[in-house]
C-alpha cells in the first residue's frame, strides 16, 4: 500500500469516525448510558434526507476516496455482507431487493432497499428507486433514511470505473469511447476527468436523440470535445479506453476493433442475462480484473467467456481490492489490452452513505422525524 493511500485511507476513517462524533453531539450524548436514556424517552429522532439533499453531500473526489477505502476494505476482509432477501410482486411486474452491509470498526451498518417495478412508466414514475437506511453500529437504532433514488449507487459506480481507470488505463489517455447514454455513462465519464485527462471522447447509443442529448450535456457541463459515432465498432477503433455502460443483452464489442494498449472499464453487465463484450475480448485481454470473482463468474462479463471457455479462473488476475492493496500486479506494460468487470459490490453502500450522512449533519441538511 502506497503512502499516498495510506494518508487517503486515514482521512477516510477519520470521517467515519467524525460522523458519529457529530451525531453524538447533535443529541448532546456523550456516553452510551445517555443514548439508553433517550431512546427509551422516545427523543431518539431520525434524519430524513432526499434526494437533493444527498447531492450536496457527496462530490465526485470524496466519493472515489470513499470507495477506494471500502475496496481495500473488502480486500482485507473487513467487510459484513450477509446474503440478499428478494421479493417478487409479478402481479405488478416488480421486483424488490433488500441487502445490507457493514464496514467494521465504521459507526454505522447500512441496509439498503431496491425496487424495480416495470410498469411504473406508464403511470409517469421512475422504474427504479431506492431507499438507505442507517443505523447506530453501537445500539442498533435507526439514524437516517436516505430516498437517495440511487443517486449513492450510481456515485459509488462511477467512483469503482475510476479506481479501474486509475490502476488499468494507461496515463495518457488521447481518446475516449463511451458505449451507452443513461445516467452511469454520464456518471463514469465524470468520474473517469478526476483521474485521466481526456482530449477527446466518442460517444455511441442506440437511440439518435438520447446520444445527441449526452453529447450535449457533457459538452454543456463540462466543456468536453465530443463526437458521435455511427457504430460501435467506429467508436472504439482508435480508443485508449473505453467505457461500456448499457442494459445489453447482446454483446457489442469484438476483440479485432481494439487497439494495443486500451484499456475497458464494463460495467453494464449485472444479471447473467447482459452481455457487452464479446467472449474473444477477454481472451485477448492480458489483464482482467473484476470487483468480486464470485459475482463476476456468476453475472459478469467474465461469466460469458469462462461459459465459453475462452478463459478460465487462472486468467483472471484477481480483484480490484487487491490491485489497489499492491497484492497484485495490473498493467505492466503500455501495449496490453486491460479489461476491469464490475459488476457492482453494495458493500460500498455502507461507507458513502456514512459519507452522505457526516456531510448532510456538517451542513444542517434533512429534518428529523
């Protein structure tokens, strides 16, 4: 471990840390004996933050600090991450998944509550949303209720393809492709600028009027020189790094469009059902690195090609936590194709929405119920 991370890792637990201190003080608490005595007056109240609220608590730069902490975390096998509760309404085409998570020593544990309900749209809802409830490590009472809308999932997203980026791509980065025009392709790209400094980006989706939406906002936001491409296959061609970020249940990239030396941070595929990258694109790739191999082998990108058998365990050289630790070795050399499969790991979940929550009480965000 770096000394840079070393210094990094610190400030991060000292904010985890300081978020207890903070909401001690705000009931005027000092000792648990107090806690006790309050939560049996029933002055044990709860903070409610929405959406907006948590978008002024979690930047970009914090938000990839945060992560990069909780993957060594995870590494080092600091992390409680008891199995998923699932819950199907058919009736109504919905779907609700409930996990939780907590980071040891942290003073928080997290439980988070994802629903998909795909007849939404036609009422006018979102098909997704989301809910993260915080509780007090100490005492087991509830501290917060974050209607976040996945908000903190697509920061801790787009804060995982940086640390790939960071520890795959190669420093200089000419060219960018970025496959996909929702919010987590808007999001990786934002994240992608903390670490790289981009000269250009290409853009390609299925639909013309979403991809010139994209292309204006990130032109609109952040000034970017971008291009919209006709193909896939025009998109990447000529990338340093590309950034696959779609709900496709057909592969879109081929290994004989890539370059020698670009690096692919995919992050669409999180069911066994979506596919971006086509099998020979891992068996091409000199390094692959995933977010967990368990998950990955099961949902993955990597899942279609060990299926396929183009690749096999032993090719895998192991996961991002590790790399980021220095247990492992990444890209040792300019020309090797990098691929990075995330498929997402909700054990971030508990330390950016302790983050999320230091943040909303220093700034005197939410209201207490």
């Amino acid at each position: 471990m770096s000394i840079a991370f070393r210094d990094k890792l610190k400030f991060v637990l000292h904010l985890l840390k300081e978020a207890n201190i903070l909401i001690k003080d705000n009931f005027r608490m000092k000792n648990l004996q107090e806690v006790e005595i309050c939560a049996i007056l029933g002055f044990m109240a709860i903070l409610i933050l929405n959406e907006d609220e948590l978008r002024q608590t979690v930047t970009t730069a914090e938000s990839v600090d945060v992560v990069e902490a909780a993957f060594a975390a995870i590494a080092e096998g600091r992390m409680n991450v008891p199995g998923r509760f699932g819950l199907n309404l058919p009736g109504v085409r919905g779907s609700v998944e409930i996990k939780g998570t907590y980071l040891d020593e942290a003073p928080y544990f997290v439980i988070k509550v994802s629903s998909a309900f795909l007849d939404n749209p036609s009422i006018n809802l979102p098909t997704q949303s989301e809910l993260t409830a915080v509780f007090d490590a100490a005492t087991g009472f509830p501290v917060a209720l974050m209607c976040d809308n996945g908000y903190l999932t697509q920061m801790r997203a787009g804060a995982a393809g940086a640390l790939a980026a960071e520890y795959l791509a190669n420093k200089t980065v000419h060219r960018v492709a970025v496959i996909g025009t929702g919010n987590q392709a808007y999001i990786q790209l934002k994240m992608l600028m903390m670490v790289r400094n981009l000269q250009s980006v290409v853009v390609w989706g299925r639909t013309p009027i979403k991809t010139d939406m994209y292309a204006r906002r990130m032109v609109e936001d952040h000034d970017l020189n971008i291009e919209i491409a006709h193909s896939v296959e025009s998109a990447v061609r000529e990338a340093d790094l590309i950034i696959t970020a779609t709900s496709s249940e057909q592969p879109l990239i081929r290994a004989a469009w890539l370059k020698p030396g670009v690096h692919i941070t995919a992050i669409g595929s999180n069911s066994p059902s979506k596919q971006e990258l086509y099998p020979d694109v891992l068996a091409r790739a000199e390094v692959i690195i995933v977010d967990k191999f368990s998950q990955c082998a099961a949902i993955g990108e990597i899942h279609h090609a060990l299926e396929a058998g183009v690749i096999t365990k032993s090719d895998i050289q192991g996961e991002l936590g590790h790399l980021i630790l220095g247990n492992i070795s990444g890209r040792t050399d300019p020309e090797q194709i990098t691929v990075a499969d995330l498929t997402g790991l909700n054990v971030q979940d508990s330390a950016i929405a302790t983050l999320a929550l230091e943040k909303a009480l220093f700034l005197g965000l939410g209201q207490r119920v």
